[in-house]
C-alpha cells in the first residue's frame, strides 16, 4: 500500500527563516542552529521554548493527516534524523495518535547503552553470543519489509557466521567475573533489538543524507540521549578521572565515530541482510585484537570457528562484489 509522508518545514528552516529582510531576499541569521538558537532565546524570554513549537507543529500535522481518507490513523509512524529526531521522540511521547517512533540518533544512543549495562551483569563471552544474532533478526526484517533478495549463499553465509561466532566465543578460556542475571540477558537482548532497528532505519536515512551529517547527527543526539539517561537514573558523572578519559576519547573517536562513520557510508552500496552478516567480524577482530594485545589466550577450537566466520564472510563479500 506504500507510505503517506507529510515532512514540514519547522521554525528556521526550509520556507520558515528567521530575521528575514525582505528587501535583500535573505535571512539576517545564519542558516542551521543558529536559527534555532536566535528563535530559542526570543522565547526564553517570554518564558515559552521552542521545542514547545516543534511539538505544536507536529501534533497540527498529525491532525491534517488525520483528515487526509487515504491515512489510516490507527498506524501514524514518526522518524527523523538531527533536529527531526527530536522531534520525533517529543511528539510521540505527548501524542497517543503517534504509534511507532524511530529517532535515529536516539536508537545510537540507546543501543550503546544497552549494551555496556549488559557487560556490567554478563560475561563478555555471553553478551557477543546474543549479539551475533544480529542477521537472524535483521535478514527476514530486509527480506520482508525491505524487500532486499535472499539468495541461498546468503542464507547459508549467515547461518554459518552465526554458528561460527557462537562457538568460537562459548570455546574461548573461562575467566574470572561476576555472574550471569536475568536483567543483564534483558538488556543484551535490548541492544540486540536497538541495533537491528538503528541499522535498518539508518540504511534508509541514508538515501537522503550523507556520511558526515548522519554522523554529525547521531553522535550528537545519541551523546544527548546517554546524558539524559544518565542524569535519570542518578549515574555519577564524575566517577571517570585521569587516564579513564583517554580511554573513553580513544573508543569514541575510533569504533564509535570511524567504525560507524563506515558502516554509514557503506550502507547505501550494500544490502542491510549483507551489512548485518559481514559485521560479525567484529568479535572475529576483538578475540585477535585481544590475544595479540591482551595476551588472552586462543583455543584451537576458538580459532578453527574464528576461520569458519572469516571463510564466510569472504565468500559473501565475493559473491555480492562480483553480483
């Protein structure tokens, strides 16, 4: 039946400037957060925000879709990326017409919280096996809803990534650490879910907009979202000192913003069934990284499982190059 899409213009951008002269044709303000900001202080000021007129103008779209015979009001959907994103989370949280959400920058968010609440009550070994069902959820979801081809390599690739991951981890060295709860598998099968729908979402956002504002974006938004939760749930923000914060700096900036960065730009050049089965390399990299680093020790049951993934993802990669 296909999709009914009303985008609006919100205040300072598109057809709705701020500070604009008329007699040159231009706003006076600079385009982007700037108008945002100039509007943003004019409403302090009379003790209003502007995130109120945000929410205002997306709860007068949601009544004109109402009014339109083709939408179907029992399935009224939101998304957006940056400042849409935003709104995208207000408006669904202060309109019930608003059914399913997907702020991009907020599924970044919570995905990496989820999952680092996750290793706090799991063994690491069992946190990466929930993880790696990453292309049993994401390939039928591309299938179905995507409608991306599912071809027998394909399936047979990502059944054996799969298997390959969860036995290479389950044979790895026992160690010493806390043991497994049930909150800690509800919040690795949280992650699980967050990053099947960060990566399909974003695959679509990626159509429309490029590499470095997507990044931009999620990295923003998502700092936005830990923040926030953080502050909720009474996290001690101070606990972090000295050479933590090196550490902290370096994940952000190379898995968090160049890993991803690539995946981003990868994303419209392959299929999200594909992109969710190559990414298992990931723990494939961590055990290397790990032993050559860390010392930590590699089982020869552990490494024939970590060839059975690499000989996997090289097939696949292979196949969807040539194809």
């Amino acid at each position: 039946q296909g999709f009914v899409v009303l985008a609006f213009d919100p205040m300072g951008q598109g057809e709705r400037f701020q500070g604009y002269w008329s007699r040159a044709g231009v706003s006076l303000v600079t385009p982007g957060v700037p108008q945002h900001w100039t509007a943003g202080t004019a409403a302090f000021l009379i003790n209003q925000t502007l995130s109120s007129y945000f929410v205002w103008d997306g709860i007068r779209s949601i009544d004109y879709l109402a009014t339109r015979p083709e939408v179907d009001i029992e399935r009224i959907g939101a998304t957006g990326c940056s400042g849409g994103g935003t709104q995208s989370t207000y408006i669904s949280a202060l309109d019930p017409r608003v059914k399913v959400a997907a702020p991009l920058g907020v599924l970044f968010g919570l995905n990496i919280c989820a999952f680092f609440i996750s290793l706090r009550q799991l063994h690491v070994a069992v946190a990466l096996v929930i993880g790696a069902l990453t292309p049993v959820v994401a390939l039928p979801i591309a299938v179905v809803v995507m409608k991306e081809r599912l071809t027998p390599l394909k399936l047979v690739c990502a059944l054996t990534a799969v298997a390959g991951v969860i036995v290479s981890v389950l044979a790895a060295p026992s160690g010493k650490g806390s043991g497994n709860t049930a909150t800690g598998y509800v919040w690795a099968v949280v992650s699980l879910l967050v990053w099947v729908a960060y990566l399909l979402v974003s695959k679509r956002t990626r159509r429309t907009v490029g590499t470095l504002s997507l990044m931009w974006t999620l990295s923003t938004v998502g700092a936005l979202t830990l923040t926030v939760l953080a502050l909720v749930v009474g996290s001690n923000l101070g606990e972090m000192k000295g050479v933590a914060w090196v550490w902290v700096t370096l994940l952000a900036l190379g898995p968090g913003i160049a890993g991803h960065g690539l995946l981003a730009w990868a994303q419209p050049r392959v299929d999200a069934s594909v992109s969710s089965v190559l990414i298992q390399a990931e723990p494939l990299g961590a055990s290397v990284a790990a032993w050559v680093f860390l010392g930590e020790r590699v089982t020869l049951a552990q490494g024939a499982a970590l060839l059975v993934v690499l000989a996997a993802l090289v097939a696949l990669a292979w196949a969807e190059r040539r194809g």
